[in-house]
C-alpha cells in the first residue's frame, strides 16, 4: 500500500511538471520502466484510473482535464502583460508615465456533454479591462458563449464574444508583435457584444478556401445588459484564401512563426450596421447625450502576406453617420472617417524580429473642429524577443505621433510627441 502511495505522490508531482505532455506519458514512465518494475499493479485499477486523469500541462496551451467519461473537457489558461510606458513632446519633455498591469487574464475553453457543444470564457482583472460602464454595469466578463460545432464546416454560438469584423480584433493581444494594436484600430473596431453568431468555410486542406462570419447582436457592446433604443447590430465578414491556409493558425497571429515555404494570402472585407447605436462608436464609449441614437455604419479591409520569416499586413476601416453631430452647442460627436494601418516585420530564426507600423486617421472634415485635427498620423518601431513563441516574450517599441492640427475647442488641440513602451507577456 505504502508503494501505492509513492507511486501516486510521484505521478502527481509528474503532472505538475510544464514540459510533462500528457497523463499517458506519466502512466508509461511510471508504469513500464525497469526502476519501477518491481511495484506491483493496482488490481482494482485504482491507480491507473487516477494516472488517465492527470491534467495535461503545456506552455501556451494551458492546463486541461479530460475524465476518462469524455463527458467534458476544460482547459485553463491566464495571461499577464506588464506595462512601462513614457510620452514625452517635441521637445522631449516627459509628460506622462504610465507602469501597470496592462492585461491580467483568465480563460477557460472545452466542451461538456458532447465535443459539438462547446463554451469559452475569458475574465479580464485589471483597470484596463474591468472599467465601469457608462450605465454602470461591471465589465469583468469578456467572454462568456457556447457554439454548437456539428462539423469543421460550419458553428453558431450564442453568448457574448468578439465581433469577427476585423483582421487586428480578430488576433488576440496575446499574439500581437507590438506593445498594443494601432491607433487605426482603437478608433474604429467594434470589441465584443452580446447574441448570436455563426461562421461557415469550405475546409479545403489545399488550395482555393473561403469562410464567411455573421453576427445579430444587441448593439451596445460587452455586458451592456439591456436596452429599450429597438435597435440591433448586424454584421458580416468574408475571407478569401487564394493560396490556400496558412500554417499553424498564421492567419490569427502576427509574425510568421511557421516559415511559409509558399506565399501564403488572406484577404478579407466587413460591414457592421449598427441600428439606433446609443453610444458614440457603436458598440463603445460614452453614452450619446440628450438619449439620443445614431445609425452606424463600420467598414474593414484587410490583407496579410506571409513567406519566409517576412509578413505584411495592411488594415482599412472606417465609421459612416448620417448626423454624427449633437448641435453646435455640444462637444460630444460620432468619429466619422477612415484609416489607414500598413505594418511589416521580419523574424530571425523564430527569436528576434523587427517590426515596422504606419498608421494615419483620416476624420470626416464635419468633425475636425472637434477631433482638432484633419490627419493623425503614428509612425512604430518594434523589435520582440520571443522565447517561448507568443507565451513568453519580451516587447520594446517606440513611436511618434504627429498631427495635421485645426482651430479648436480649449483643450481639444493636440500635440505631437514621441512614446516608447517596454513589456513583457506571460502566458500559460
């Protein structure tokens, strides 16, 4: 019995071990090796029992428990991001510091029942992710959906998660080769919201595939709760992949990580109608004044290049409003116009890469008195040492930003200046 009990506080510590990859390993190891082969076996199968339900550990894909009834599955993960950041002006003048805890994360992923009913959830800790909405409501749920998935065709969840409009809001920040995505995307994605949503591909191994994203949603983005404006978001995304996929999921991470022997494409277009909005840029910000609605339009183009270490990405995207302003007298405003994000990177040896991003924000001449500006331009450099893939890197970037200013409200009229941020990511 004594025996018993060594073998199983030795497989345990086993599975606690990262570079551990699964339970039938431990039970191999610890089952069939010579320096172990005078332990006698467990006759009521006790112990063999307790070895299959190890949890399964491994940097970057979590923690997972699967019983052996295979009625469910749960895989656990977190993330941090630690944040030092310094602006200063044209004259190199330190204005701001910022150092936190940018991004704490913790997300469970799997199936119950069957693994055609599956769910996700993700939980957001920090300032940065949990800030009080303008109605009030918490905002620590990011995701929280269950997809019914009868084939690699084709799924429909329901619940709240990202919105599929976009190739930058797709990719998750944990898979970013900046600091932070561009100023182009921080003004016009549209985040998460809450209701249905559906996808369908071709599933193609090779070759010619397509996959279109739909989404009905309730329009006030994540963990608004309920509205009486009767209004709904509607939004759809296709993409083409005329060479075929790329490898190891290089369509939804940025770098490439896999080499591309061949040039790999994706190219993709959204259109989200965003029906009686009652918040000034859809599914985000302040609340409209005076319970005032819009209607909002939000259009995205996007293409990746992948091929030997070197990738190329370019985003288009912009907001559409009828009426985006509120009377002479107010200061609030729906941000009309466009941008324009174009990044390059170059990655050695799956360690270093040096990454290069344009971005520029073109707002609707209507609203210039208001934004301060015709032109927001930001100029990045960024170089990440990666060492365990997107799980464990260090990311350093520097970044000017310039500005085609007008006459403005006090306090409106903006500056240029320079920004340089240091972060590190960890992930399990």
């Amino acid at each position: 019995m004594k025996k018993h009990r060594l073998l199983l506080l030795a497989a345990i510590l086993g599975g606690c071990i990262p570079n551990v990859a699964s339970a039938q390993q431990t039970q191999k190891q610890f089952g069939k090796t010579p320096e172990t082969s005078l332990i006698e076996p467990d006759s009521t199968g006790e112990l063999l029992a307790q070895l299959r339900n190890m949890p399964n550990i491994e940097v970057g894909k979590g923690i997972s428990f699967r019983p052996k009834s295979n009625w469910f599955e749960l895989t656990l993960r977190f993330r941090m991001q630690n944040l030092l950041a310094l602006s200063f002006d044209d004259r190199f003048t330190l204005t701001k510091t910022d150092a936190r805890v940018k991004r704490l994360r913790l997300r469970f992923d799997g199936y119950v029942y069957s693994p055609k009913l599956v769910y996700s959830i993700q939980l957001g800790f920090t300032g940065y992710d949990a800030e009080l909405l303008p109605n009030g409501n918490m905002n620590i749920v990011r995701d929280a959906i269950v997809y019914y998935v009868p084939s690699p065709k084709w799924n429909i969840g329901f619940g709240q998660t990202k919105i599929k409009a976009n190739r930058a809001r797709i990719n998750s920040s944990s898979a970013l080769q900046f600091v932070d995505r561009s100023i182009v995307n921080s003004e016009f994605n549209l985040d998460r919201d809450f209701g249905f949503f559906g996808e369908y591909n071709l599933d193609r191994q090779q070759g010619f595939d397509l996959a279109f994203k739909g989404s009905v949603t309730l329009g006030e983005g994540r963990n608004w709760g309920s509205t009486n404006n009767g209004g709904l978001a509607y939004t759809g995304r296709l993409e083409l992949y005329p060479l075929g996929h790329f490898s190891a999921k290089g369509d939804v991470i940025e770098g490439d990580f896999a080499g591309e022997e061949r040039l790999k494409i994706l190219l993709a277009g959204a259109y989200a109608y965003n029906h009686k909005a009652s918040r000034l840029s859809g599914q985000r910000g302040d609340v409209m004044p005076d319970n005032a609605t819009r209607n909002i339009g939000s259009y995205f183009v996007d293409l990746i290049l992948k091929y030997r270490g070197w990738a190329f990405y370019t985003d288009f995207m912009g907001r559409t409003c009828a009426d985006p302003r509120f009377g002479t007298a107010s200061t609030d405003f729906v941000y009309t116009g466009c941008g324009l994000n174009l990044q390059t990177s170059y990655l050695f040896d799956k360690k270093w890469e040096i990454a290069l991003r344009n971005s520029t924000l073109f707002p609707d001449r209507e609203i210039h008195p208001l934004t301060g500006y015709r032109q927001r331009n930001q100029t990045t450099i960024g170089i990440t040492r990666y060492i365990i893939g997107h799980s464990l890197k260090v990311q350093a970037d520097c970044s000017y930003h310039c500005y085609d200013r007008v006459a403005a409200p006090a306090g409106k009229r903006p500056g240029d200046g320079w920004e340089f941020r240091f972060q590190v990511e960890l992930g399990l």
